[in-house]
C-alpha cells in the first residue's frame, strides 16, 4: 500500500511540473522545473529505501531473516547535493526572469517573442533608416 501511495504523490507531482513548464508565463516555468527535479529527489530516495521498506537510514538494521542489512547511503548523499544544485538553479532562474521582467516589462514567453521579432528588423525596416531605394 505504501508503494502504491508514493507512485501516485510522484505521479502527481511529476504531472503538476510538467503542466507548470508548459505555461506562458515565465517564473511558472521556472517553478515547474523546480517541482519536476524535486520529485526526481524524492522518486531516488524511494528507490533507496531498499526491500524491507525501512527508514531509509544508512545504519544497520535486522532484516525479515535475522540478517543484518545496510541501506546505501550513496543514494541519500546523491540527493543532498541535487537538492543544494537545485536550489541554486532555482535562485538564478527567478534572478534572470526578473532581470527579463525589468527589460521586457512582461514575463509571458509569447509577448517577449514577438518583442524580440520586431527588435531583429523582422518587420522590414532597416536600423540605419535607409531604404534599399536611395
């Protein structure tokens, strides 16, 4: 039951990233990526429980046949450093989005495309303001 219970919280989370990256709006984006390598993290830590569905401490502990058992603790060390990654990521994703909200004055992805289109003399006209026909 509490494997079935962690595939649906992951799935959830995996889903709720996935509809947060595909939306217009910037800093939603950027909060979707966090959610989807967040729930990497915590889909690697589930992974690492190991069979006996213990704490997931990397102590030893007595397994179902009297042996003892070690969880690896590489897996736990794994996840540390991506959640410290992540977070830094996350930090200058939201620093270049503001910086793009201070020269665009807008963070929806379809208004900056069609800014930057007119900026690159898409529309026909020349930065020097002479014509071909002079």
């Amino acid at each position: 039951m509490t494997e079935f219970v962690l595939a649906v919280a992951l799935a959830l989370l995996f889903g709720l990233g996935t509809f947060l990256v595909l939306r217009r709006d910037v800093v939603r984006a950027v909060w979707g990526v966090a959610i989807i390598s967040q729930s990497a993290n915590v889909y690697l830590v589930t992974v690492g429980i190991g069979p006996t569905g213990g704490a997931g401490a990397p102590i030893l502990g007595h397994g179902h046949a009297g042996e003892a058992t070690v969880v690896d603790p590489l897996v736990q060390a794994l996840v540390l450093t991506a959640i410290v990654i992540g977070f830094a990521t996350t930090a200058f994703a939201l620093v270049v989005t503001y910086r793009l909200y201070e020269e665009h004055g807008t963070i929806d992805l379809d208004s900056i495309a069609g800014g930057m289109d007119d900026a690159d003399g898409a529309g026909g006209s020349t930065d020097s303001g002479v014509s071909a026909d002079d």
